[in-house]
C-alpha cells in the first residue's frame, strides 16, 4: 500500500513512520511528503530519506481548491491509498476530502474531544487537565472531529511542565502512529470498516 505524509513542521512523527518502514514493522511504501511550509525541517528529513516530496506556499494559489487540486493530481499519479497526517497545521477541504475521505487519519495531542486545535498541549495545562493524551482519528471536514481511531492517556502530574508533556506525548505518538498504521494496511478493508464501526 502507498502511504502520503502530509506535514507542516519538524516531522518527528515523519521520522518515526520512515523509521519503522525501514524497520520493516510497517509494510508499506512512502509514496510522498506534502508540506506547505518551504522552510520545514521535515522536507530535510524526506531527503535524507530520499522520498519524494511536494512543497507549496497556500499563498501562491487563488484558494485551498486550487492547491488541492494539485495535490489531489499527485496523489492519484502516485496511487495513494492512505493519507497520514502528521502535524499538518491546515483544515482538508471539501477537494481532498471527496476523493479521500475513509482514508484520510491524523494523530491529535489530546484526548478529543478535549482540546482540539492549536496547542492542545498547552491547552490542557491551562484547563489544569489531570490526564492528557494522544488520539489517533479519521479525518472529517471539522477541525479534529472525525471517527476516533484509537485514544492513550497520559497522566498530568503536578510538577507538569510543557517540556515534560510534549515529550511524553511525543513519546507515545512515535509508537502509536506507526503500530495504527501497520493495523489499518494490514487488515484488509479495514479503512472502511474502521470507520463505518467508529460512526
Ligand atoms: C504532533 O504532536 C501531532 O500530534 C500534532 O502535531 C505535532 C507534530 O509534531 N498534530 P512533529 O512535526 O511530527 O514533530
């Protein structure tokens, strides 16, 4: 199965996908990074890893339809089946989601409902959260709305910084994405039936 990555920032989650498909505890090939951000350290990390990548600037297109469209183009010439988001910092429009939705995760720092957005970490030690987490979820037109996945909690202790939660957060993210991502190819037609079992 061929697998795009979209990503807006450092791609630690990027890497540790890359990393267990070398590993070999994910089948699957890398087909292509998306970013929108020209600068990202995650593009550095697709070159080393020599996958192909598509980079743009939103700002170069009249709208989100337009930049989509190339996307969408890219995708299919690729034959992507499923679409990883990994810190992807964009709403997906109605374009991608037409074509792909069923097919489509990300991977959100909290446990949503709680917390969806920007900064859910640091929004869950503003609400005095006594758990976080990570959630693992298909991906709807809303902003991290869409059929849950998979939910792993992690405890807020009270000596909690926001250094020490993202890193256990990270921690968690790293294994989790990958080990979903093997269950979700592997299962057959499970995207589907994930997502008609989540609704
Ligand atoms: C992750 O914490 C992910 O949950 C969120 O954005 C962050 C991306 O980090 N959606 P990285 O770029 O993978 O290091």
């Amino acid at each position: 199965k061929n697998i795009a990555i979209f990503a807006s920032g450092s791609g630690s989650n990027f890497q540790a996908i890359v990393d267990a498909v070398q590993a070999k505890q994910l089948s699957a090939n890398l087909s292509l990074l998306v970013c929108d951000q020209p600068g990202a350290y995650v593009i550095e990390r697709a070159r080393e890893a020599e996958i192909s990548t598509f980079v743009f600037n939103a700002k170069d297109y009249p709208n989100k339809e337009a930049y989509e469209e190339e996307i969408v183009m890219l995708l299919k010439n690729k034959q992507v089946d499923l679409i990883v988001l990994a810190g992807y910092m964009r709403l997906v429009g109605s374009t991608l989601l037409s074509e792909y939705e069923g097919r489509i995760i990300n991977i959100h720092p909290s446990l949503l409902p709680d917390f969806p957005g920007k900064d859910a970490i640091g929004q869950a030690l503003a609400a005095n959260a006594k758990w976080s987490g990570v959630t693992i979820h298909f991906v709807d037109e809303g902003m991290d709305t869409g059929p849950v996945i998979v939910r792993e909690r992690v405890r807020i202790e009270e000596n909690e910084t926001r250094e020490s939660l993202q890193w256990k957060i990270q921690e968690i993210e790293h294994k989790l994405y990958p080990s979903i991502l093997q269950m979700l190819l592997t299962k057959g037609d499970a995207l589907q039936n994930e997502k008609a079992r989540a609704n």
